[in-house]
C-alpha cells in the first residue's frame, strides 16, 4: 500500500457516459496529480492540483475536468466517452513537486 | 508532443548480466530525472533519481548515467535479476514554462531470462 488510494480499481462503461475517477492522496501531500496511461503512449500528465487549486495542466481533454476537495482528494471526471478513452488513470501525490508516490491506478475500458 | 522518449520498447537479458536501459529527452530545462519501475496491475514505484548536477547515481545494482550534452540517461542494472523483470519508465521534470511536472517516456519492458 503506496498510501495513495484510488477507486474504483476497474470500471466499465459504455460510450457517451461519464465517470468518476477517485483519488486520497498520501497523508500530508499537498499535491495530486492525475496521468493516463494507454497501449501506445506513456504516462500521459493531465493535471496537477495543489491544496485544492490548479497548478499545471498537460494533455488534459475539454471533455475531462477534476478538482481537489478541501480534504485533499481529489476527483477526475471524464464524460462523453469514446472508445479511445480506455486506458489506466493514475494520480499521484507529493509533499513538493518532486518525488511522487503513485495509486495502483483505474483500468477503465470504454465498450 | 513526447519530450521523453525510450524508443526500446523491450529488453531481455540473461540473469546475472547487465540491463541497460535508455531515455532521451528533448527539454534542456529538464533538470531532475527519475526512474520508476512498473509491475503488472500496480502503480508505478521510483526506483533512483538524478540532479543535473551530477553525472552518476549509484544505488545498489542500479546505477543511473546522465549525458547532459546529449540530452540522454541510462540506467544499468548489474547484476540483473528474474524478480527485475517489470517496466521501466524514465520520467524528467524541471522549470519549465508548463510547470515542474513530470514527463514520462513510453516505459521498456524488461525480461531478465533465468
């Protein structure tokens, strides 16, 4: 247990649906920040919040927002989903902007 | 755009030999590396960092080779072992003008053969 807890740990939808992808961050990191990990790309950075406000944004969709409660956690939503959208979402957390300690990631598939 | 790249998608070695493992990055920014190490249906755990400031980090069997001029790191692992098989993804990250996140490569799965 890395300290960072995501859930679900896999979900199935159908396409045109929304999710909701969560994340507890470490106890103590500030920061979270969610990637995407499909078949062909790497980690894919898509958005770092840090104590509830937006930091950094990567390759992050219009059709993907998230945002970090007041008790850190922070939540990825993904809507209109298309096939392409299946892959492993994983955030991290950190103290400061190096070092991070990952979740053991969601596997969504789109069918 | 991918600023990290590993372009060997896989790697097997025999066990007890050496695993060299490559990343290129295109960033001159980039001043902090890491390596982390991926197995299936976990998250990614770091393995070993280097700071621009240093050419060589040594941990144990790994050891991480930073070439500044040419923009490129390598992490050796000797003597390589079965339990080392995973993917390695190299990540980079420094000040530049999208933040101090970090950049990961596509990953090289390892196979060490026993």
């Amino acid at each position: 247990d890395s300290g960072v807890t995501q859930t679900p740990k896999h979900l199935i939808t159908a396409t045109g649906q929304r999710v909701t992808l969560r994340c507890s961050p470490r106890s103590g990191d500030l920061s979270v920040y969610w990637y995407q990990q499909s078949l062909d790309q790497g980690l894919q950075f898509l958005i770092q919040y840090y104590n509830g406000e937006e930091r950094a944004k990567g390759n992050i969709l219009e059709r993907f927002s998230a945002q970090q409660f007041p008790d850190l956690h922070s939540e990825l939503n993904l809507s209109s989903l298309e096939l392409g959208d299946s892959a492993l979402y994983f955030c991290a957390s950190s103290v400061v902007d190096y070092g991070y300690t990952f979740g053991s990631g969601t596997r969504l598939t789109v069918v | 755009d991918q600023q990290v790249k590993q372009n060997s998608p896989s790697l097997s070695v025999q066990e007890g030999r050496i695993s060299i493992l490559n990343c290129d990055y295109t960033n001159s920014m980039f001043d902090y590396f890491l390596w982390y190490k991926k197995y299936p249906a976990e998250g990614p755990t770091f393995l070993i960092s280097i700071s621009s400031i240093k050419d060589k980090n040594e941990d144990g069997r790994f050891t991480v080779f930073l070439n500044k001029s040419a923009k490129h790191l390598s992490l050796h692992i000797v003597p390589s072992q079965p339990g080392d098989s995973a993917v390695y993804f190299c990540a980079a990250s420094g000040n530049t003008n999208t933040g101090n996140q970090f950049y990961f490569g596509t990953g090289t799965s390892l196979t060490v053969i026993p």
